[in-house]
C-alpha cells in the first residue's frame, strides 16, 4: 500500500524534476507521483519508479479527477508543478492526522514577498503578504472574497495545499469537473467534505512555497480566464442563493463528460 499519492497536473516539464527532489526530502513514507499531462515527460522523470504518467489535455481540475480515479495512495496532495515542498515538512503533516476523515491544511508562501499598502494594513494587520500566508486566517473561505457566498462557510477551509484521505474522497466522488481550476473547485470540495463530516487542522508551519503569476503573464491567462468568466459564477450560482441544494456525492467520473481537449488553452 502506498502511503501517498501526490496528484499534479502539469505542463512546465522544466519544473517537474525539482519537484520530484523536494517531495522526497519532504516525506519519508512511501509515495507516488501522478503527472497528468499532455506534454512529453524528460527522461530524468519518466525513469522514476514511483512517477506515472496519464495523458490527458483536459483543464487542471479535471486532469486532477483523471489521476484520483487512478491513485493508489491513502492519501492525496494536490499540486501544481511550480511548487517544491520544505525537507521533512510532509512528515510533520502527516502527524496531525487523527482519522481518515482528518484534512490537513497546509501553509504555503506564492511569489516574492511584498509590502502592503497602508489602506490594506487598516482592512488585514499583515505588514506583508507573507505574514498573511503565515497567518490561519489566509486559509479561511471566509478570507478570500471568490469564496463569500451565503452558503460557503466562512470557516471553510482552503485547500490549495492540502491532504486529504483517498477514502473519504472517493466517498463523495472528488472534484465537480464541472469546474475548471483548482482555487474555485477546491471551495465546492472544501464544503461538501465539512457536510461529509471531515474535520480540518491547520499545521502551524510553512510546508511549501510555489510561483505566482497573476493576471494574464505567462501561461496563467487560461486559468485566469476560466476562474473568472466560468467558475466563480458557476459557484455563485450553486452557492448564493436564498436556498441551497448542492449534493455532497457527485459522480467520481464525471470528469468524462467535460471535452477532452481544454478549450482555453486550445
């Protein structure tokens, strides 16, 4: 039985090598690495024993469903592949866990460190935004104005850096694919697992650190573009009127019925 399995769907191939390396210094345990991906792995990578490698061109969120579908571990990270992962910062992880149904909320720190303008300091005491990523607060559905809808709870988790039991995922079939990215799919998930009865700690520590390009730079503006214009008013939708439906169990294939090629980033 592998002990993890660390889901990331990915398209930097120079990245991918790096953070390999970081996640085994920062877990001891047995683990895998599900690349889902329609790029061409290097070899360095593809010679790894413990790397698989789905082909796939769907969107982030349901690249990430492919590879639960397919995960061996008992527990799952999801990640993107410009993150590297703190040495033995995993296994700390791994010791808050109480029950299959315990979500560890892990703290993160995204791009350079900048200081806030004065007017936001009177709104968030955090001299820098790194202090807020240090801070509980930051992973709080509450925090994060994409998140403030009547019947998200604010004490919602945020799940960008998280682990999460394979059980209790497949238990309510994983990420609604009917999201596109991870940031707005992760809130849909965040709240279906507190109505599943998961209970959340947030480790005290920095675990890993990622890149960051906002906007439209880079290769972001897909992303970017699907947040805005289709997931956050997809969620606003499901989430903010004056009654709420939503179902705690979806269908774990429902990332068969999205187009299998993405078509923000034809």
């Amino acid at each position: 039985m592998v002990n993890l399995t660390v889901l990331c769907p990915a398209i930097r191939t120079d990245r991918w090598l790096g953070l390999y390396e970081s996640l085994n210094k920062s877990y001891s345990g047995t683990w895998e690495l599900i690349l889902i991906t329609e790029m061409e792995a290097p070899e360095d990578v593809k010679e790894k024993f413990n790397v698989k490698i789905i082909k796939s061109s769907r969107s982030p969120l349901q690249k990430q469903q492919e590879g639960l579908c397919q995960a061996e571990g008992e527990w799952i990270l999801n990640l993107s592949d410009d993150q590297l992962y703190i040495e033995g910062a995993l296994d700390k992880a791994f010791k808050l866990i109480d029950s299959y149904k315990t979500i560890v909320v892990m703290k993160y720190l995204e791009g350079p460190e900048f200081e806030y303008p004065e007017w936001h300091r009177a709104v968030m005491p955090f001299k820098t935004n790194y202090d807020f990523m240090k801070s509980e607060q930051y992973y709080l559905s509450g925090t994060h104005q994409s998140s403030q809808y009547k019947h998200v709870p604010p004490s919602a988790p945020i799940l960008s850096c998280c682990l999460i039991s394979n059980q209790v995922l497949k238990e309510i079939g994983g990420w609604d694919c009917a999201f596109q990215t991870q940031a707005i799919g992760n809130v849909d998930l965040a709240v279906r697992l507190l109505k599943h009865g998961c209970k959340y700690v947030i480790h005290k520590e920095v675990v890993e650190t990622c890149g960051h390009m906002p906007g439209i730079e880079g290769d972001h503006s897909a992303l970017h573009y699907a947040q805005v214009e289709d997931d956050e008013p997809l969620l606003k939708k499901i989430y903010d009127g004056e009654t709420c439906d939503r179902q705690t169990v979806i269908d774990i294939n429902n990332w068969k019925l999205t187009d299998e090629v993405w078509k923000r980033r034809k």
